[in-house]
C-alpha cells in the first residue's frame, strides 16, 4: 500500500500524513486514492506526500522542523536555557525571525544570520538572502527568559509560516 512505503521514508510521521489526508478529503475520495495508491508506484506515494506539504526523506533529529511552509511543530514548549535546533527538513530555503513585539522582556533578539532586529533581518534578506537556512542546514537558539518568543520565516511569512516557543 502507498502509505507503508512513506512509513518507511518518513519513520514516526506516518500518522501525520494519514491525519492530513483523511482531513483534507471525504471518506470516498480518500479510499480512492488509497485504493488507488497500491497500484502507483513509489514515485506516486512521494508525490501524494509532498502535494499535501510533507517532505519525504530520512526522519531528522531537531526540535523544530522547516517544512516547504510551515514549522513543525508550530507551537513547543521547553524550559528555561534550553537550546533549540530548527532544521530546514524541506527543498526550500528559509530563516527564523523573531518578531520583536512577541518576545518577553529582557530577552535577547534572535534570528538566523545573528541579525539584532527584524528590520535588520527583513533588509538582509530581501538585499542579499541573509540569514537563510538551506536545505539539511540548522539554526540553534538558548531560550533563556521564560515567557512565549513568536518567530516566522520571512519568504514564507504570507504563507503563515509562523511559530511560537513557550519557555517556562
């Protein structure tokens, strides 16, 4: 069947993706395609995961996941002076940029590039790509303030790719 071969890609994301189709389609539409699928071959089942937005691949390690235009997951929580990995998993190129007013008080700015501000960031960016992340590349963060950081991607930012990290 289709789906066993993106648990083989994917690892533990397999419920992600049957939660994800069976939320996008009706009952009948989405027992066609998986009927449907046991007959397509394998580039057919990666091409289904990645029209819903699911990259396929090797499952990677990070607490933050870049997807083609989301974060994953959108909202995290974690202690105080923890350290977080956000890894680009996807095709595209993106950044994280905190937005300055959705961060506590006292705490540090933070984007990749080491940008001191958004507008910093957002200049760099559009004048020359800084601060972006490829694709399999990382950015790290210690969160140290306890308080909610609101963070999105830049090129992505119309496409609400946007996330939120809640630090006790």
């Amino acid at each position: 069947m289709c789906f066993q071969y993106v648990r083989t890609a994917v690892g533990d994301r397999i419920t992600y993706v049957y939660s994800e189709l069976s939320r996008l389609m009706d009952r009948r539409r989405f027992l066609a395609v998986a009927g449907a699928g046991s007959a397509v071959s394998i580039a057919g089942c990666t091409s289904i995961a990645e029209s819903i937005g699911f990259e396929t691949g090797v499952a990677v390690s990070a607490d933050v996941e870049m997807t083609i235009s989301s974060f994953r997951p959108t909202e995290l929580e974690v202690e105080a002076d923890e350290t977080i990995e956000f890894r680009n998993t996807s095709s595209h190129t993106h950044t994280v940029t905190a937005f300055e007013e959705a961060r506590p008080d006292g705490a540090e700015y933070f984007a990749s590039g080491g940008y001191d501000s958004r507008q910093e960031a957002e200049g760099a960016w559009y004048d020359r790509g800084g601060g972006a992340i490829e694709p399999d590349q990382s950015f790290e963060h210690t969160f140290e303030v306890p308080g909610e950081y609101g963070y999105f991607c830049i090129p992505h930012l119309t496409a609400d790719m946007i996330g939120t990290i809640q630090v006790r």
